[in-house]
C-alpha cells in the first residue's frame, strides 16, 4: 500500500548528494489532501483540527485554535473553538528506518541525550465526519542527537550501541482520540531535514510490551520550525553531529503545507530551548481507505 525506498540501496547513496525523488510518494498520493464538511466537533485538549489554513508553528502559550481568515470563511467556527472541517494529513514515504513490531510505550526515550518533546496527537477520522478516532495506535521513530537510527547505527556515520529499540513505540489514542508520547528533538542526517516518522494503526491487539496485526491507515512525517530546529542543533549532543544539514526549505519531502503536512505547533517548556517543548498536531486519517 505504501512505498518504502531499498534500505540498502538508501546506505549506498548515504554519501552523496541529497536524492529528492527516491524519498517522494507519488505525487497523487501524497497531496491526497481531501476537504470535507460534517458535524461540528469540539477541540479537544485545545488542539484545532487541522483546516483549510495552518496553525502557527510556533508559540509561548497554549496553542490556540486557527483563526485565520482563509480557514473562517470556509467553515463554522464558534467561541469554543469548534469545526466542522478538516483535511486528511499528507500521506508520505515510511523511509527506509521502518521496524515492525514497535514496542507499546509513553517514553520512547531509554538513554537517549537530547531536548525533551512532549508530544500531544488527536487523531480524527475522516470517515467519520472527523469525528476522534479511539484505540488507534500512533507510533513514532526517529533519529537520535548523532542523526542515527535505531537497528541501523552506523549510516549517519557515527559508532556507538545499537539495540534496535531507542526512540521507537507508540500508545493507544483514547476516547477524545489523543496520545501522549514523549522523546527527544531528533538530530538530522545525510539528505533530510530534522523531521519524525508516524504511523497510525487500527485493530491492533496489544501484548505485553508490543502490539500484533491492525491495518496500518495512515504514513506521515513530522517536521519542526526552522528557527528553532538551529537553535537545538547548536547545542549539545546535536553539535557533535558533523554531517552535512538539510534545511527544511530544501527537504525532499516537506512541501511547506503547515500542519498538514506535519509541521509541529511548538510550545516552550521553559526559558530556553534546552527547557524543551510541547508539540501538537492534529492527525486527519481515513479509517476506510
């Protein structure tokens, strides 16, 4: 159903050039973006479902539903931040990182150095008038502050131990649709901007630490501000990544959509971006696609 890039043939071209193409989806694939009216839902958790504009990235207070004028004329807003659109979110390339068999967890962190992110998902389902969609699996992963990913230590060229677990897993969204997991800031590597990996499952039946069958519904990728993203790159243990930095402008797979396309809105935890940050989105998947 999806397209995943050759894993060895991804290691070959690791020291070379950045390869647009080999990360794109096709193209009617991956801005499968459908706008669709139904009932009204209220926001949970003050997340806006994503609309017809994009919420601000960035912000030092809670994050705030869209008001812009693009996304008012074209849907019924109301005081309690209400919508009765959204779009489905960009449907992109899993990578060539991908591991089944996930581990079910809040923190995916283990021993992993870096600026905590606090991640808050609501999943809405578009088949059914974005209503949240509930006991959905959300799972993450992501490169570390060296840019390596777990069970594939060594292709962004830095040594250190593998077990094929750091910074993957993934929770259950509840009856509002939300998940809460938390990690690290990813670092970057050869050919990519900084972004995080997403898959949403449905029907998967959980065992004591991990989840067997479902039906993976939605492959997506989470991107984070610029401005910021430089500023956590500076520090340590990201400054000891001497590979090579693709801006998000110039990435192969972020298409300056907004949250549709996966930007994070971004909340500070503290007074410095060492602090770390809260990051939401709303997930807009087709249960029956």
């Amino acid at each position: 159903m999806f397209m995943t890039e050759n894993q060895a043939q991804h290691e070959q071209n690791e020291n070379d050039a950045p390869q647009p193409a080999s990360h794109r989806r096709d193209k009617s694939v991956q801005r499968r973006r459908v706008l669709i009216g139904g009932g009204t839902m209220a926001v949970a958790g003050g997340l806006a479902v994503a609309g017809l504009a994009s919420a601000d990235p960035v912000t030092n207070s809670e994050t705030k539903a869209d008001t812009s004028s693009s996304a008012t004329t074209s849907a019924t807003s109301s005081s309690t931040a209400a919508s009765s659109v959204c779009t489905l979110n960009a449907e992109v390339t899993e990578g060539p990182y991908s591991l089944d068999g996930a581990l079910v967890r809040e923190d995916i962190r283990e021993d992993k150095e870096g600026v905590e992110v606090q991640y808050t998902f609501t999943v809405v389902d578009q088949a059914n008038d974005c209503q949240p969609l509930a006991d959905a699996l959300v799972e993450l992963w992501h490169a570390d502050a060296l840019g390596e990913y777990s069970g594939f230590v060594g292709g962004n060229h830095h040594e250190e131990e593998d077990n094929g677990t750091f910074l993957r897993g993934g929770q259950l969204t509840d009856s509002d649709g939300q998940v809460h997991i938390t990690s690290i800031w990813p670092g970057h590597y050869v050919s990519r901007a900084v972004h995080v990996h997403m898959r949403v499952h449905t029907d998967v039946t959980l065992t004591d630490d991990s989840y067997t069958g479902g039906e993976v519904i939605h492959t997506g990728q989470l991107f984070f501000d610029a401005d910021l993203n430089a500023e956590i790159q500076a520090l340590s243990p990201y400054s000891d990544n001497t590979t090579k930095e693709t801006q998000l402008d110039d990435d192969s797979i972020y298409d300056d959509g907004g949250a549709s396309s996966g930007l994070l809105t971004l909340t500070a935890l503290g007074s410095s971006a060492s602090d770390g940050y809260k990051a939401t989105l709303t997930v807009g998947v087709d249960s029956s696609s």
